[in-house]
C-alpha cells in the first residue's frame, strides 16, 4: 500500500501520512480512529510511546 492509498482511505494529505511515519506530526484523535479503524487495531497499538521506542531510557 502507498501513503497516497492510505491518505485517500482516511481522507487526508499524503504528506499528512509521511509526517505521521516519520513522527514529524501528531494525529488529531479524528485521525487516530481513523488509522486505528483502518488497520482494524488500537490506537495504542499505532501510537504508544513505549511499544515504539521513544520516551525510553536512551541518549538521543
């Protein structure tokens, strides 16, 4: 799937979806669902910091 197919399923920008991979963006909670509904998960299975890396215990 490219960002612009998943932009048009959760009708935004695919910069909007480039921004969010590559965590330059915060999603609304709107978006949020959207994904989460999308990818038929979570939103903490998209979106939690812990599962993800960040706000770990690391020098960046």
């Amino acid at each position: 799937m490219s960002q612009a197919d998943l932009a048009a399923a959760v009708d935004v920008t695919r910069q909007t979806i480039n921004a969010v991979e590559r965590e330059r963006y915060e999603p609304s909670i709107e978006l949020a669902f959207k994904l989460a509904a999308y990818f038929d998960c979570r939103i903490e299975d998209l979106f939690d910091p812990e599962l993800n890396g960040v706000g770990t215990d690391r020098d960046d």
